[in-house]
C-alpha cells in the first residue's frame, strides 16, 4: 500500500504537485505547529485513510475534493501509515471537522474512508477519538467530534546510532556497576521501611506514559505530602525541587547528592523508554502543565542527562531549562552526546550534578 502510494506520490498516476511526500509534509507540519506557539492561534490537522485494499480508487478522487477545498494555506501530503494529511492552520475544531464533512461527503461513492482531526494545542475537554466516516443519516444535534492528540505524530524515532550507544552503553554499565547496585539496594532496605525502588509515570516520547524506576530516596508517603510543601519550592514553574526536602530519608541524601539513585533508570535505556542523553522525564502532572513550546521537548526519548543536568539546576529558570532541552533537540549529534556524558560523569563524580 506505502509503495502504490509512493509511486502515485512520484508521478505514475495523476500525480498532483500539491500533495507532498512524508518527510516534507512532517516538516511543514512542525514549522505550523512552531507557527501557533508564536501566535496562539489553534491548528489543526485532518487525516483521510482507507480500509485496507481499497487505495486504488482513492488517490484520484480524494486529491480532486482535496485541491477544490484547500486554502492557499493549507498543505496537503503523504502522512504516516499510508494516510493522507492536510494542515489546517488558524483553524478550529469546528472549522476542522467542517473540511473534514465535506471531503467525505465529496468522496462517498463506494468509499470506506476514514478521518480524524487532531488539534494544536488540545482543548482541556481533550478525549481521544476513533475517527469517523461518512454517514448520511447523521443529525445535527448528535454529539460534537472528540479529536486526537497531535504531539505523537512529531515525535522523532531514536536514531539507529544513538540506540546502538544505548544499548551498549547500558548494558555495559549495569555489569560492571552490578556491586554498586547491590550494595545501594541494600542500605536503602536496611536504612529505612519501604520498597528498595521508587516507580513513578512520568511523560516520555510524544507524551506517551511509562514507569521511571529509581532507588527510593523518600518516605514511603512522600508524593502525598508534596502538596504541603510547594510553598517551599526552589524551582519556578509545574517542577518541584527543593534542596532541603524533609520527606527525604538519611540515606536518601547521600544518595541523590551522588546520583547513585538514578542507576535503575539504565535499564528504563534498556527497554527503551529513556536513552542515555536526552530532555529529562517530568512527573505526568508536571508534564501536562507545560505549554506551548515548553512541550517540543516530548519530541525526543527523554534521557538520563541533558545540558540542564551540567549547565543548569534550580539556579536556572524552568523556562530557560525547557530552552536548554529544546537546544539539545536541534543539536543532536553522537559528538554532543559523547561530551555530555563525559562532563555529567566529572560532575557526578564531584558530587554537583543538578538533581
């Protein structure tokens, strides 16, 4: 299916000049999405995909609704997954899901055709949607559309180098740190009640959950104490630090202040949720109040060390780390990544590592 469409994309059919291939549409699609958070203004995307088997039909009819409907700017291009995508910029859901009515309506003959609008940024009555398809006896006062969430579809997969250094490196540090981890589990279990391992969600790759491990630092009822405490918060925006937290436990101190608690999170690289380097994971909550452009960071894998974790810490704004991580993103080599984990390891090692 990918292939017929590719070879309609380059000119075997009525090839139309307006529809772009995949990696041109992602990149028009990031530039509206940068282009919103400058203005505000809410965008939207609309998504037309086929059942499976019916793409021979499609492509003329489809580009024909879609080149008498779209706007000077408005673009049209190959999505993921053999879907056609066209960005809707200043655009709101209503005004999406009116585009939306009438290609369907245009393209209905002997069609299985499916759409979904995603929007940017979501609406705070977010919920996720299975599409929709052409109905004739839809009513007008049947419930509105409920939409998708846009971050997935910008998130870059991890480069095959940068999960090779994953992996290898990972791998490499779990053995020959093995003493260290056994003897870290052990006074954490000796010095105070509780489980050995703190796990929290936390926000990853395109906003997807996953379960962050840690050696646990704090009593067991910490996280329901946080709220009594943000009084005391030493970082500005959704983060919370605070350098005297009194929720941490004796060991817990030493712990943090030689970073020895985040060694679980090597296997967090293991499985892929995290990569060495990376934007670190905020909490879900923490994560859900950013906005805007704060929210390019869930492009990426999130990392164990980032330039906040050696040039930044609490003496930094959480807007200026949010620049930090985004800096990262449009540098993101194996030379830059090299280079980080050589100065988080000399900043580790003289116990100044930002936590």
């Amino acid at each position: 299916m990918m292939q017929m469409l590719r070879r309609w994309l380059q000119g075997e059919r009525t090839s139309p000049d307006f529809l772009l291939a995949e990696a041109q549409f992602t990149g028009a699609l990031r530039s509206e999405r940068r282009r919103a958070d400058r203005s505000g203004a809410q965008l939207a995307m609309a998504a037309f995909q086929c059942s499976e088997g019916t793409w021979q039909s499609v492509p003329n009819q489809l580009s024909r609704a879609l080149h008498e409907r779209l706007r000077e700017t408005d673009v049209a291009g190959l999505l993921d997954k053999g879907r056609v995508g066209v960005v809707l910029p200043n655009t709101s859901a209503d005004g999406a899901w009116t585009f939306v009515a009438a290609i369907l309506q245009q393209c209905q003959v002997e069609l299985d055709l499916m759409a979904e609008v995603y929007l940017y940024p979501e609406p705070d009555n977010f919920q996720p949607s299975r599409g929709t398809t052409f109905d004739e006896e839809k009513r007008e006062d049947d419930p509105p559309h409920v939409d998708r969430e846009l971050e997935p579809l910008l998130a870059d997969p991890l480069p095959a180098w940068k999960r090779t250094l994953d992996v290898v490196g990972a791998s490499l540090a779990c053995v020959l740190l093995s003493p260290l981890l056994l003897l870290t589990a052990a006074a954490v279990k000796l010095t105070s009640p509780g489980p050995i391992l703190f796990r929290q969600w936390r926000g990853g790759w395109g906003g997807r959950p996953f379960l962050v491990y840690k050696f646990r630092t704090m009593c067991v009822d910490a996280e329901s104490q946080q709220a009594s405490l943000l009084a005391s918060n030493e970082q500005d925006g959704p983060a919370f630090k605070m350098k005297d937290d009194p929720r941490i436990t004796s060991i817990g101190r030493y712990l943090r202040r030689s970073c020895l608690d985040e060694l679980p999170q090597f296997w967090n690289v293991i499985k892929g949720d995290m990569t060495l380097v990376g934007p670190r994971p905020l909490p879900c909550r923490e994560t859900d109040e950013c906005h805007g452009w704060e929210r390019r960071r869930l492009e990426v894998t999130p990392g164990l060390t980032c330039i906040w974790q050696v040039d930044g810490g609490t003496r930094v704004s959480f807007a200026e780390w949010m620049r930090m991580d985004i800096r990262y993103i449009n540098s993101r080599r194996i030379a830059n990544d090299l280079n980080l984990l050589w100065r988080t390891a000399a900043k580790v090692i003289l116990q100044r590592a930002s936590h």
